[in-house]
C-alpha cells in the first residue's frame, strides 16, 4: 500500500506502509532513481500525522515587522 506525492521540481515521495515490519517507508526519488529513504515506526508515523495534520490546520502566523 503506498502513495506518491510530487512536487514541482519534478522530485516525488513515496510513502509505502509495510506491514509485516509495521513500518511506513518515505523515500525520496529524482526521475527513476531513490536518493534518500527513511523507516517510520508506527508511532513514529501516527506523531508525523499529527504534525501534519496540526500545521496544515493552524493558519500560517502573520510576520511581525
């Protein structure tokens, strides 16, 4: 099970859930090739999420001069 996200530099992340480890994989590609991976614990990941989730939902503070 797995999602890919891409951006528009044209790089893309993969996130892949492998159960029999109960790890989330996030690796990074360019084109065909994986540069970079790293392997979330489970709890690990449900910590991500809630990162996520908690600045995508709280509106960007306003610069202070």
């Amino acid at each position: 099970m797995g999602e890919l996200f891409l951006d528009e530099r044209g790089q893309a992340l993969r996130v892949t859930w492998h159960a029999e480890a109960e790890v989330v994989v996030l690796s990074v590609w360019r084109a065909e090739e994986c540069v970079g991976t790293v392997r979330l614990a489970a709890d690990e990941a449900h910590r991500l999420a809630a990162f996520l989730d908690g600045v995508i939902a709280t509106p960007a503070e306003a610069p202070t001069a």
